[in-house]
C-alpha cells in the first residue's frame, strides 16, 4: 500500500488559491478514478475536483470554508502497491471551471420547544368553575375555539351557559399572556458558517464600503409615457422577448455615457488610474439561490432594446441555474441593480468596486399629479412615478456630475420617443 499526495491543482491563470465549499468524500471513503471528490471556489468559479486515482481516501485538507493554495494538499488517497510515496497535481487533468450556486452548510432543525405557557394566576376569573359539565356553543363557535386552541371548557359563558364569539373575545383579551394565538413558535438559534459565494460577497462589500467614500442621490421621474411606448411596442412584438422597462433604461443609459465617461469608469486606487471605457459593459445585479451574482451584458451600448431584453433574460437564467461562464460574470464598467416590485422609495446601492458608479431603479407607483391641461392651466391626473436612485465614488465622480447625469436621464425616460431616435 502506498500514500498518494493530491495537491491543489491550477484551476485558472492567476488563480492562487481555492476555498473549500463543500467536500464530497470523507476519510475512510473508497473512491474511483475520475469520482468527484471536492467543489473548491476561486475568485469567479466553483470548480469540480475528481480523483485522480483509485484507492482509500486517508487524509483531507481542511474543511468546508478552508482555503487551499495552489500546489498545496488537496487530500491523500491509499492505493494499492508499494514504492516511494507518489505526489500529483494532475495538470493533464485539469477540471473545467464552471460557475455554480455555492451551498451554504445549514445545521439540522432542532425542535423548538412547546411555546404554550400556563394561564396566569391571576386570571383565573375567566376560567368556568365546573369544567365537567359539556359547554354549550354554536358550530362557529366551536370551530374558532379550536383554531384558536382553546378549550371551551375554560371560557366564561354568559348568563344561559352558551359559549359565544364575545366571549372568546373578552377570553382573548384577558388571557393575552397565555399562551393563545402566539406571534410565531419559539425556534433555537442558528450557526452558519459564510463559506463559497455568501463569503465572496461579504469580503467585496466590505472592500467597497471601506475604501469607497460613497454618496447617493434620488431623483423622481414620471414613467407614465414610457410605460405607454413599452405597451404599445410588446404588443407588436412577435416573437421577440417581452420587454420589461429595463432594456429601455439600459438604452437611455447607453446613449447618456458619451455626454457622462465618468459615470462609466474604473479607479484603479493602488495605481492612482481612472479609466473612462468607451464601451458600456453593463453588469445585472442578479439575486440566486445563494446570493447576487452580476452578470455582464457585453457592449450594451451596440445592442437595441429587443437585443438588450434577450441579454438579459439569457444572462440572468443562466447566473440562477449556475451555467454562467466567468467572463460572464466580470469586466462590468456600470451596474445596474432593481428589486422590482419590492424595490421600495428610494435605495442607496454600494458600489461595485472598483467601478465608480451603480444606479438603482426603485418601485413604480401610481399617483396623482398636477399637469398642465393645455390651456395655461392644469389639471389632477393618475401617473406612473419612479424614484431613480445613484451612488457613486466620491473620489472620482462630483456631486453635481452625477445629479446632472440623472437629470439627463429624466429627460429622455419621461421624453420616451428620444430612445428610438438617432
């Protein structure tokens, strides 16, 4: 028997090191060459590690969350035969990188204890002093007293001995802390340990947040009309993607960037650089399974709404079922991030570092507004409002550049027929 040394292999140019997400062997196990052994994350990849040989796994590196450097040992495997102890890397077997959601180890529930306490003392006035005796109550009654969980037995009736719907009011009332219809079951707490792309996450937010001076600003526009050009163009369509009304801010975006390079830049900090990109290569904030992911739609600014729309349903389908490749998923020059329906009134992104700038769509409600009636006066109308929210690097891009940027933007949103035109 010999001990074969399973290093870390190169899984990437550049790539150093690889965190250990989640390990699909454990000592003793008996593996086969080419089984998968182990899911590792760099810094844009979850990558599948397989065996190299056949054997008995006898030693692991770490465990889930440890990180690995290239070169280093991977796991040890027992084969059969004798000789000098073998030591490999594979390179000639080198995985193929594939980007996928990264699990998050979740203890197992612990059953929460009975959240029911007894009646206090106190109360007891309400009890009914002969609970032998059958209560009498309405079908209704009944059946609200035990979804509620409460014992007819125990509610005060009135003067006829009949339970009714005030009763159990006034048994509700007075027995608040006994335990009846509770917020929600008392549940044990939870460990979970930040591994994979939850960790990923936490280490670039942190980075932006400490080295990005950021500073954000709303301004409200009216949709109503773009809203009205987006309908009109959906229900000519045919077989092109449903526009939503981000391929249409997208393009506004696109055609604002030439006017505003330096809403569309990177600062490289360390290097002192700030480079304005003449192309938009606009990055999707994109929430999955185990957190945001942003996919890149590759010179934005060449494409047309319908081809925009495509993009973004392709890129976010495949950033969700974990078949984005990596160049996918970087080299982004702005983002873009919307919740949608739960976008709210107004959002202060953090940026994507070390870009300089991300803008935040925010919820689209309906209000009345004053506008003009068309004979010097006005007149109370419903609108379709849209807060349109900011944030940028303090260091590179002015408060008034990235107002005036978004006044820009108002402009064209709320004059839609400029979108189309050249």
């Amino acid at each position: 028997m010999a001990k074969f040394t399973f290093n870390m292999p190169d899984v990437g140019e550049g790539v150093a090191e690889a965190e250990v997400v989640e390990w699909h062997v454990k000592v003793g196990d008996t593996v086969s060459e080419d089984q998968h052994l182990v899911d590792v994350m760099t810094d844009k990849a979850t990558i599948d590690i397989e065996s190299p040989v056949d054997g008995l796994v006898s030693a692991l590196a770490g465990e889930v969350g440890d990180v690995v450097a290239v070169g280093a040992m991977l796991l040890e495997i027992t084969v059969e035969g004798a000789g000098e102890e073998p030591t490999a890397t594979k390179p000639a077997q080198q995985p193929e990188a594939k980007v996928e959601a990264a699990p998050i180890a979740t203890p197992a529930p612990v059953e929460a204890p009975d959240p029911v306490a007894e009646p206090a003392p106190e109360l007891t006035a309400m009890v009914q002093a002969n609970p032998s005796e059958k209560t009498l109550a309405s079908p209704a009654v009944r059946k609200r007293a035990s979804e509620l969980g409460i014992e007819l037995s125990e509610v005060k009736a009135a003067a006829d001995g009949r339970v009714r719907h005030a009763d159990l009011d006034a048994f509700l009332s007075y027995n608040s802390g006994g335990g009846f219809s509770p917020a929600s079951a008392t549940r044990s707490d939870e460990v979970l340990k930040v591994i994979g792309l939850r960790k990923r996450i936490a280490t670039n937010m942190a980075a932006s947040k400490r080295n990005i001076p950021h500073f954000s600003y709303v301004e409200e526009v009216d949709v109503t009309d773009m809203e009205g050009m987006r309908a009109d163009l959906n229900s000519a369509r045919g077989n092109k993607p449903k526009l939503t009304m981000l391929p249409l801010m997208i393009t506004a975006i696109c055609k604002l960037i030439p006017d505003y390079p330096m809403i569309n830049a990177r600062f490289d900090d360390e290097a002192g650089i700030v480079t304005r990109h003449g192309s938009v290569h606009l990055g999707m904030a994109t929430q999955t399974d185990s957190g945001l992911m942003v996919p890149v739609i590759q010179d934005a600014q060449a494409k047309n709404v319908w081809q925009i729309a495509a993009e973004i349903g392709r890129l976010a389908q495949a950033a969700r079922d974990g078949s984005a490749k990596s160049e996918e998923l970087s080299g982004s020059t702005l983002t873009l991030t919307s919740l949608g329906p739960l976008g709210g009134v107004a959002t202060t992104p953090v940026i994507n570092r070390p870009e300089v700038a991300i803008i935040g769509p925010n919820r689209i409600i309906e209000r009345p507004m004053f506008v003009s009636d068309g004979n010097g006066g006005e007149r109370i109308e419903k609108r379709k409002l849209m807060n349109i929210s900011i944030s940028c690097d303090h260091r590179v891009v002015d408060g008034y550049d990235a107002a005036s940027f978004i006044q820009a933007f108002k402009k064209l949103v709320e004059t839609p027929v400029l979108l189309l035109s050249q």
